[in-house]
C-alpha cells in the first residue's frame, strides 16, 4: 500500500467516523428531544388538569358569590321589614278586634330631611303577620264604623256610630 491509498483510507475512515459521530450525536439529539416531548407531554397534562380546577373553583366561587349577594339581598329586606314593624304596634280597635296602629312619630329621608308626617291609619293584624301591609279602610253600616282589609276582606268593628241618614 502506498502512501496515497493509506491516506485515502485514513481519510474515508475519518469522514466515516466523523458521519458515524454526526448520526450518534442526531440519535442522542433524538433521544433528547423525545424525552423532552415526554416531559413536555407531561406539563402540558398537569397544565390542563390546573386550568380545569380553576374553572371548577371558579364556577363554585360565582355559585357562592351569587349566594352571598342573595343573603345581603334578603338580609336587607329583613331589616326594612323590622325597621317598618318598629313603626306599629299593636291595637284594640275595639274588644277582640286588633289592628297594628302607626305611630305618629316624625321620620327622615335617606338623605337626612324631615319627611311629611305620615297619617295616622291602621294595618290588618292577619295579613301583617303574614308579611302583606294592608292598611284598613273606613265604611259605614247602617250607622256603625268597621274597618275592613281589602286583603283578607276582615271587618273590624271600631265601637263607634256616626248617624245613619237612611231613609
């Protein structure tokens, strides 16, 4: 062998090890890769597994947000309904007839101002205590006062005449 083909032979084993190098080194690029895909694979599964924890957390915070909104709604109301309760109290109107009866005590505005003085009336006892304010209506029969409720249709005598103008 002569030094050419020697050198040759040197040469074309070089640029096959150096090929053999390039395609270990593609391979373990490969290999890499594919691990970092798993990887990838796997954040990506744990990403998705938070993002639908966090719609089910936030779905269970706006069911709770619209209960406690429901709760101040109703609270708020049970408190102008006790507020407007402490405004009457209860009354004969005559014996075993009641009625609540309105204080005739001065009241503000919600901004503060005195407001007209409210006139004295009466509200049917049944249909207060059911929640429904009906405020009783005067008529005369046959010369005998009553109050009825437009409501529960109750009469309720007052005890007092006016004369009867019949004929």
């Amino acid at each position: 062998m002569d030094f050419a083909s020697i050198t040759g032979l040197a040469s074309s084993t070089i640029s096959t090890i150096t090929g053999a190098k390039d395609l270990i080194s593609a391979a373990v690029d490969m290999r890499d890769a594919a691990k970092q895909s798993a990887e990838l694979v796997k954040a990506n599964d744990l990403l998705l597994k938070a993002q639908q924890s966090l719609l089910t957390y936030t779905g269970q915070l706006m069911e709770l947000q619209g209960k406690y909104l429901d709760a101040c709604e109703e609270l708020r109301k049970l408190r102008e309904a006790e507020a407007d309760r402490g405004r009457y109290t209860l009354f004969e109107v005559s014996p075993g007839a009641f009625a609540y009866r309105a204080y005739a005590t001065p009241r503000l505005s919600t901004a503060g101002e005195p407001l007209p003085p409210e006139p004295e009336h009466y509200v049917c006892q049944p249909c207060y205590d059911r929640g429904i304010k009906s405020v009783l209506q005067r008529f005369n029969h046959y010369g005998s006062i009553y109050l009825r409720c437009s409501i529960c249709k109750q009469d309720l005598p007052t005890g007092r005449t006016e004369p009867f103008g019949g004929i």
